[in-house]
C-alpha cells in the first residue's frame, strides 16, 4: 500500500510454537500468529502470548493446523473433512476462549504448514478450511498467499484479506514455496531478506529461484519465529526498510 510517497506493510511472525523468542521479536512485528494447540502451543503458551501481544500493541491472529504436533503440522495428514473441521474449531475455539478472557480481539487467522500450502493448491481442501471458519469471518482478516486456490475462494465469498508473502522463503516461478526439503527453502541472510521483500513491496514482484521476477500482492509479509535469524533479520529491516520508504504498520 502507497500512502503519500511511503509503502505501507504488515510484518508478521507465527509464534507460540516453542522457541520462546517472542519478547525479542515482538518489538519488530506488528502482528503475530499464534498456534492454537494443532501444531504447537497450549492454553498457557497462548495466554502469555496474548499479553505480551497486547503489552506490544501487536495485532493478533490464529494459527490453526492440521493436528499433527508430532511432525510441526508440515505434513500433509490424511484425515476426513469432517476430522480437519473439528479439529479446526476446537483449536478456533480455545484460542477465542483465552481472547475474550485477555480482552483481545482477534486481528486475523493464518493457517499454518501443509494446511496453509495444501490450501493455496488444492480447490477442495480450501473449501473445506474455509467453511471451517465461518463463524470468525464475519470482523476478521484471512491471510492468505496471493494467486493461491484459496484467494480465489476468499473473494468469491466475499471474506475480507490481506495477501501474504514471505520474507525469509524463496519461491518457485507458480508462486509457491520451495520446499523446506531443499537447501535454499530459506533466506536467512539479512541483506538478501531486504532485498527480497523491497521487490516485493516497492515493484510488486519476486524473484523466484529461476531467477524470473514474478508478479506479487502483498499487504502482510512473514518471517517465521523459528528461523534461526529471525530477531537479526527484523533488526535489519527495521533500520533499513526506512531507507526504501516503507514503513511498518
């Protein structure tokens, strides 16, 4: 977003995930991803990092997954639909539960992992999600990835969203990530980020690892909480972005 000669962006972190890097990264983000017990976290993890997200003044939003804490929810689980959408409200309901305790509001949902990527390739699979969520979306954002099944499902119901990319991941010339099995999944390297998300930002494109730049929307941008540099990465970007006329918000 351009807002008198400045672009605009949300930079986010999916966080509750176990690392517990969360009070050093909180200062950099401007809004979080918390795991709501499929993947990762408990009442307690999310709790604490509601009112650190609070304390921050950090938007915050779910992070449901497939219930498979055993592989991160990064695999793809073969489960029924009716199976994924309980598991999906039971996770969307103790989250909410712990919010209107803490009296946050809910900012947005973010699917997490396999879910997320399955989601944004597979039409069915997004339907399913989606209907899922039904009770939450009426005042919340979706994040979801840009050009993905699941965007196209978004707007012809009409969900409001903001359209993801990742700072810290490289992607292939369709838009989807590379995968984490191959050694250049990650960007770790703070300079490389920069670079990376100002083309995405300022240009409205990315450069895929055919070295294709790709058309790209953008209005939230992640850096996962469990890459290794993360806290140096945002340090980076929170001194440099500036220079490039984009301001966090």
């Amino acid at each position: 977003m351009v807002v008198m000669g400045q672009w605009h962006i949300d930079i986010n972190c999916d966080v509750g995930e176990g690392v517990g890097n969360e009070a050093s990264l909180f200062p950099y983000i401007s809004s979080c991803n918390i795991a709501c017990g499929g993947h990762a976290g408990d009442v307690d993890t999310m709790r604490r990092i509601v009112k650190l997200a609070k304390q921050h003044h950090i938007k915050v939003g779910a992070h449901p997954s497939y219930p498979d804490r055993a592989n991160f929810g990064r695999e793809v689980m073969d489960i029924s639909p009716q199976e994924l959408q309980d598991s999906i409200k039971d996770q969307l309901k103790t989250f909410m539960k712990v919010l209107q305790e803490e009296q946050v509001s809910l900012h947005h949902i973010k699917a997490h992992g396999a879910l997320y990527n399955q989601t944004a390739k597979d039409e069915a699979l997004a339907e399913i999600y989606l209907d899922a969520l039904v009770p939450y979306v009426t005042e919340t954002l979706l994040y979801v990835p840009f050009g993905s099944e699941i965007s196209k499902k978004v707007q012809q119901r009409g969900f409001d969203v903001w359209y993801e990319a990742f700072a810290d991941r490289n992607y292939n010339n369709d838009l989807s990530l590379v995968s984490r099995k191959l050694p250049n999944a990650l960007i770790q390297n703070p300079g490389k980020v920069l670079q990376h998300v100002v083309s995405i930002i300022t240009e409205g494109k990315v450069l895929a690892v055919t070295g294709e730049k790709i058309g790209i929307e953008a209005q939230t941008l992640c850096i996962h909480g469990d890459t290794a540099s993360a806290l140096e990465i945002l340090m980076y970007l929170s001194e440099e972005l500036p220079n490039h006329q984009v301001r966090v918000q």
